[in-house]
C-alpha cells in the first residue's frame, strides 16, 4: 500500500481566522485583566478610606489631639462652616493631616477639612460642631469622593468665639468628668468677681430673690457679656463657664449658690 503524505500547509483563510480567534482571546484576556486590576484599585481605595476613617475617629476622641486641632480658631455662625486654616495635630500641635504637603494617605487624597457649628448661637460657650473631611478617590480606581464625618463638642470664648477647648467625647477634660457639685454658698457673694481655674469648664446653679444676671468677661475687668438674665421670682439659673473666664453674679440671691467642679 502507498502511503501519500501531503506537504500542503495552512491556506491564507485559515491563518486569516486563527489570527483572528488568537487576537480575539488575547483581546478578552486584555480587557479581564484591566477590569480585575481596576476592581482591585477600588478595593484597596476602599480600604484605605474605611482605615483613615476609623484612624481619624480615634485621634480625635483623644481630647488633647481634638484640642490641638481646633484651639484658637474662631468658631463659624449658627450653621455655618469653616473651611480653611484646619488640620489634625498631634500632642506636640504638629499636623498630622492637613490639605497641604500632608494630605496623601495610602493612595488617597485629602481634598478638604470643613468645621460646621451645629448648635452654638452668640451667647452658648458649650455646643457642637461638624467636622467633615472630604478625600478623592485615586485617579485608578472607580471610588467616589468619599466624606469622613466626626460630630466633636467644642468651649467657645464668649467674647471671641475663639475655640477653647474640644472636651471629646469619652474624653477625660469634659465636663463632670472627675467633677462633684459644691455648694460655694458661704464663699461667694454676688457683684464679687471669679475666676474659673480649674482648667475645666465648671457649671453654676444660682437662685436669685428677685431676678438678677450671670456675667462672663474673658479679663475680668471689661467686655461683661450677660450669659443669663432672669427676671421671675424667685429665679433659678444654671451657665456654663469655661475655662480661665471671669464670672459674677447681679441681684439678691435668697438659695445656693452650686457649682460643679
């Protein structure tokens, strides 16, 4: 029997179909690859976020890191925001992020860091406030610009309205923290100026006979500003004072005079 062998190879058709079965492949493996490297960008950006997120909610629970972050500047109106000159510092009042040369974290971009006042009108020394850090997502992945939110209570100069203090919550500078009621009544008298030392903010609980008034100065001596009028009889009051400001009482008092300090 004769065996034939055929020396013939592939036609230009078939080639033709081969390339393109092979580039189409090529091609689906291509575009596998891009969408998993993307996906995988994503993931990492979201990690990031959740990371930074749960870093910056414990920083400023730490009342003093809260503290030198936000002292002296001036807090915005009722419901208004603050959006420039904040950064979060570290114990030594050195940032730690900022929206300048420290805004990079993990592939992530610091965009903006806003203050809002949520509740402090012109007369409250003691309320809240918004802090809200907008970062941007990495150019690689698919992740929105994302808002990291921290609700932090803020003392506020009643003169200024300059930050005093951020008591975080949980934090050991808050008021009643490490705080009992006293009654000062054998040690005050009314039209007498005090000064709240206690490096704390201190709460006063005043009964008057006929009305009268709470005061605060920030020297004591100029700038009263009258933080409580009471005009029933009798009146009970009860005000906040920060730290380091002068306070006095108008009026007869007939009850106690109380303090937690």
């Amino acid at each position: 029997m004769k065996i034939t062998v055929s020396n013939k190879g592939f036609s230009i058709i078939e080639m033709s179909i081969s390339a393109a079965i092979m580039s189409a492949v090529a091609l689906g493996v291509s575009t596998l690859i891009g969408h998993q490297s993307n996906s995988i960008s994503y993931m990492e950006d979201r990690l990031s976020h959740q990371m930074f997120k749960k870093e910056i909610n414990e920083l400023l629970d730490q009342p003093e890191i809260c503290k030198n972050s936000l002292q002296g500047l001036r807090a915005p109106a009722l419901g208004l925001t603050l959006g420039s000159g904040i950064s979060i510092n570290d114990k030594n009042g050195d940032a730690i992020y900022n929206t300048g040369a420290k805004n990079i974290v993990d592939g992530i971009k610091i965009v903006s860091i806003n203050l809002t006042n949520l509740d402090l009108d012109n007369v409250a020394t003691l309320g809240n406030g918004l802090l809200q850090i907008r970062v941007e997502r990495n150019d690689k992945s698919k992740m929105a610009m994302q808002v990291i939110e921290k609700r932090v209570p803020l003392i506020v100069d009643a003169v200024t309205r300059a930050i005093l203090d951020c008591p975080a919550a949980g934090g050991a500078s808050g008021l009643g923290v490490d705080q009992t009621w006293q009654d000062l009544t054998a040690s005050r008298s009314n039209n007498v100026v005090y000064q709240n030392t206690t490096g704390k903010p201190i709460m006063l609980s005043l009964a008057f006979r006929d009305g009268g008034q709470l005061e605060v100065s920030q020297n004591g001596v100029t700038g009263w500003i009258v933080i409580s009028d009471q005009n029933y009889r009798p009146a009970y009051t009860q005000s906040l004072i920060p730290p380091n400001q002068y306070y006095r009482a108008t009026g007869r008092r007939n009850g106690q005079w109380i303090e937690l300090r």
